[in-house]
C-alpha cells in the first residue's frame, strides 16, 4: 500500500509540474487548394517564437500525412535552452511545410501560417489554430 501511494504521489507531482509550465495546444490544418499538391512525407515544422523573430521557444515536427492534427508545445520543448517559452509573455505559432526537409531552406514549393501575436502567462494553456495556405517565400 505504500508504494502504491508513493508511485501515485510521484506521478501527481509530475502531473502538476508540467501543468504549470506555459503551454500552447495547436491545431494545424493545411488549406483545401493546397492538399492535392504537398507530398505527404514532407515535413511541417510547428514552433512558437516572439513576434518578429524566428528562433523558435519551442517546436514540434509533423508530416503533411498527419494534417489536420493537434500538437502541444510546452516549455520542455525548446531548442536552445537560454530561449525557451518559460522566458516570454508574447508569441507567435507557425506551422511551415519543407519540400527539402529543412526548415532554415525556403522554396517555391513550401507553405506556411501563422497565427497573430498572443499573450501567453505562468500555468496557462493557450490554444489556437494555425491554417498552412501561404507561400513561404512571401513571408
């Protein structure tokens, strides 16, 4: 009885900690005129980084096969560990398809969206919708 009390006390503590972290549920959708023509194993890179910036706070990958799909990115998500969602009260979510499989490369073929600027605070869970039906060389 005591290690199943202990077990389910770790497990609510780990629960709880990644609750209060800021945290973004986005839904992903690609745009109907442009199903026909993304390959399905390309890659779409979801990340959240301040308005006006790229560098990502946090990211997740997809593939086109996957969309519409709902990810969640949270603080642990991050690429750089001194750029983290943890240190912002401002972002922005984009989703990007990669023809070339890299997401610092930008052709005629790559789509993206974006979501306007939002605020995010401590503990709160934001969700918002990103539709991917832009070129990416036009942003």
């Amino acid at each position: 009885m005591r290690l199943i009390t202990f077990l389910f006390t770790v497990l609510f503590s780990l629960t709880t900690v990644a609750a209060d972290g800021k945290q973004i549920e986005v839904r992903v959708q690609l745009a109907e005129s442009l199903q026909a023509s993304m390959d399905p194993s390309w890659p779409v890179y979801v990340y959240a980084s301040h308005p006006g910036n790229k560098i990502p706070l946090t990211s997740a990958q997809l593939t086109v096969a996957d969309l519409p799909d709902t990810i969640l990115l949270t603080e642990d998500m991050y690429i750089l560990p001194n750029l983290t969602l943890a240190g912002t009260d401002r972002v922005r979510v984009t989703a990007k398809i990669s023809s070339s499989g890299d997401p610092h490369k930008t052709s005629e073929l790559d789509k993206v969206g974006k979501t306007e600027a939002f605020d995010l605070s401590e503990g709160q869970q934001v969700k918002t919708t990103v539709l991917i039906n832009q070129s990416a060389l036009e942003n």
